[in-house]
C-alpha cells in the first residue's frame, strides 16, 4: 500500500481520466447529433424541392388546360341529364350475335408518299389522317414509328371479342384475380366488383367508354379462358390484317411492355376493321351507357367515352362517329378517332404523344378542320 500522497495522486489521475472519458464521450454524441441533424436538414430540403416542383408541374399544367377544362367542369352537370340519340342506355332487347367477323384487305396505302403533316396547331409528335372510303393515308407525322398504344390496345380487344361471342346477355362473373389485376396495374375501371355477375354486353361497353380494365380482362377470361390466351387471339388477329410485321400486343388492355407495340397506321388499319363491324361501331359511338342491374348494383354503372362528350361541341367539320384514347408515359395522351364528314366521307385520326387530355383532343380538331372536306 502506498503513502496518503500517492493515492492521492493515484486518485487525482483517475478522476482525470474518467472526465477525459465523459469529455470524448459527450464530443462523439454531439457529433452524432450535429449528423442526425444536418441529414434530417437535408431530406428536408429534399423533400420541398421535389413537392415544389411537382406543384410547379401542376400548376403549369392546369394553367396550360386554362378556360378549357372549366367550361368541361361546367358541362359535366348536364352530362347525365339525357343520353344522345345513337346510345345505349342498357336496356335493349335480348340479341344473339350469329357472326360479326371482319375479313378482306385492309391495307392502307400511301403511308410513305403522304404529306408530312406540319400543321403548327398539331402539337402531337405523331399524326395520321387516313381516308377511311378509300383508305388512302392523306397526312401523316411518324405514323410509320413504333409506339406503344396505351388503352387504344382495346379498339383491337373488341373487335377480338366480338368475334368470338355469340350471345351479348350471356353472362360472366367477375373474379378477384380480375379486379386484383386491374388495381395492382393501376387501370381505369368501370367499377365492376368481385363475384358480381355481369353481361357480356356490359364488358363489352365497360371496355371502350371507361376504358375499363376490369371489363377488357373479364372479356379476355370470357373468350379465351385465361391472358395470355387472349393474347394469342389478339395477334393472330394482326396477323390477318397484315400488320403482324410491325404490331405485337401482350396484353388486352394496353399495359406498356417492350413487346407490346404498334404504329399509328396499324391502329388505323385496326379502326377501320373495327368500324366495318356493325356492332363494334355501334359500341365505339356510343356516348354514354349503363350497366345492368346486379346485387351490387341494383341501378347498374352509368359510364361514358369523355372524348367523344368533349369534342362532340367542336367543330371537326362533321361528326365523330367513333373514338379511343389511351395514355402511358411512354407514348403520351394518345387517341384515335373516326369521323364522318359534311360531305359524306370517312376519316380516320390517330395521334401519340400530346401532354395533356385537352390537347390531344384539340389536336383532333385541328386535323380535321385542316385537312377533311
């Protein structure tokens, strides 16, 4: 045992430490601290700048959409208070289909040796106007370019199904892989719900006028047992139109794939297939439908094809008689319409890439004041 002085010392230098200790200690939490505090500033600052520019985004595109999309707001509260003449309301009769196949050759010829359509009101990269009663391409920008065709994909899902029913109030039972299907993919949707039994009609419609995915996937289940088997039908089909060589679709209702392609011509070949069938004509003019009545929902689903409603006031030097539209990010608000002009003839328009609703539907109009009779 050492003397009092050197366990005093011994002590005083333990003390020592210790505090040397705290003192390391505390600067290493400060540190930490001042860590935690100037990455939380960060993610902050992160977070503001990306919300800030999302709002900027937006604002410029509701700025873009100006007087236009508030006069649409404001007819929206009449849309429901009459149905236009040429529309279903549900209601018809009991039909049985005996044969609605398309056949014959729908090349349209021209493509290469069209005007380039340089119409400053255009803003679609892409266009195409085609005369249908000849079938002629009269004006195109890209139309020979690979594009992937978003929801205009169920123009062909259609007619695909339509050539393969036989009963339009046969009926069908909706699936929770359908609806799962339509959510997990983020699709426009009638409503449909699961183990609600429907029409075949109902698919029908619920595929062009909301552009519904539950409705195009119940069809596809309907016709072919399962996808991929639809699938299958839809190019075989593109096959016997002739434009199996540039289109390949993978699915029915115009989820973007690498192998899910076409160009704007295919889809006016498609169109005009589809328009040469009476009842895929009738079902891609019409305005407004409702669906029948179900447990679910015991006064059906009202549903509506909004580009027809919004260009039908437009003056397209005739009337729209027929129209899809379709957006993903890869090919834009893209559409393809038909209209029949004042002088009697057929038109067939087809564009990709405007960035906004509004715009492509514009961009309609623009074709068709510009280049149709």
């Amino acid at each position: 045992m050492g003397t009092l002085e050197e366990n005093d010392e011994a002590w005083e230098r333990e003390r020592a430490r210790r505090r040397a200790e705290r003192r390391r200690r505390r600067q290493r939490e400060a540190r930490i601290k001042r860590a935690i505090v100037l990455t939380a500033m960060g993610l902050f600052l992160f977070l503001v700048l990306v919300l800030g520019s999302i709002t900027v985004k937006h604002m410029t595109k509701k700025a873009a959409a100006g007087a236009t999309e508030t006069a649409y707001l404001a007819m929206r509260t009449k849309i429901e208070a009459s149905i236009p003449a040429g529309t279903s309301d549900g209601t018809d009769s009991a039909e049985t289909v005996s044969s609605y196949a398309v056949s014959g050759d729908y090349t349209i010829s021209g493509l290469n040796g069209a005007s380039y359509l340089g119409s400053d009101e255009v803003t679609s990269t892409q266009a195409l106007l085609v005369d249908a009663d000849n079938r002629t391409v009269l004006y195109q920008r890209g139309a020979g370019d690979r594009i992937s065709p978003a929801s205009m994909t169920k123009v062909l899902t259609l007619l695909v199904a339509v050539e393969h029913v036989s009963n339009l109030d046969d009926t069908f039972t909706i699936t929770r892989e359908i609806t799962d299907y339509s959510y997990s993919h983020d699709c426009s949707a009638v409503g449909f719900d699961e183990n609600e039994t429907v029409t075949v009609r109902d698919l029908l419609y619920g595929t062009i006028l909301p552009s519904g995915g539950d409705a195009a996937a119940g069809l596809a289940y309907y016709v072919s047992g399962s996808l991929d088997g639809f699938a299958e039908l839809m190019n075989q089909k593109l096959q016997e139109l002739g434009i199996s060589g540039s289109a390949h679709f993978t699915n029915c209702v115009g989820l973007y794939d690498d192998n899910h392609y076409c160009t704007l011509y295919d889809l006016a070949v498609i169109m005009t297939a589809a328009m040469d069938n009476p009842l895929c004509s009738e079902i891609l003019n019409a305005r407004t439908y409702t669906t029948s009545a179900t447990e679910q929902h015991p006064d059906g689903i009202i549903i509506s094809n909004w580009f027809l409603r919004r260009i039908e006031d437009k003056d397209t030097h005739g009337e729209i008689i027929g129209a899809k539209t379709g957006y993903v990010v890869q090919s834009g608000n893209c559409a393809v319409s038909v209209s029949r002009s004042n002088s009697g003839r057929r038109y067939i328009c087809v564009t990709a890439d405007a960035h906004s609703a509004w715009r492509c539907i514009y961009d309609h109009v623009a074709v068709y004041q510009n280049y149709t009779e």
